[in-house]
C-alpha cells in the first residue's frame, strides 16, 4: 500500500505526483491540502515516491484480534 506522510508534506502547492500518476490515484482536493491516495485507483507501482518524499510503501495493516 502507497502511504502519504502529511507531516511532511508543506501543503503550499500543486503536488506534483498528481499529474505524474498515470492512472489517478493521487488526488489533492486543493493546493492547501496534503494528497491522498485513492486505494481503488493506485497500481502500487511507486511513481509517486520517486517524484515526491511523502509517498512511501507500507505494509498493509493488520487487525489483530
């Protein structure tokens, strides 16, 4: 799963990986804003971490219990 970390994200801008996704599945509702990743659209493929330091890969969280 691609994770965003919004602390450290400036939140001043156009992020750039919104337009460097090539499926859509970074989404910024506005240049205030940090971005998300939209899970039902995101292949995992990674480019967004290479085009910006707040996406990262996780593992996917586990419930326990």
């Amino acid at each position: 799963m691609i994770a965003v970390n919004e602390h450290a994200c400036p939140q001043s801008h156009p992020c750039p990986a919104v337009g460097y996704c090539s499926v859509g599945g970074i989404v910024q509702d506005d240049i205030f804003a940090a971005p998300r990743v939209d899970h039902g659209l995101c292949t995992e493929c990674g480019a967004c971490s290479q085009v910006c330091r707040v996406f990262s890969r996780v593992a996917d969280p586990v419930t326990v219990g």
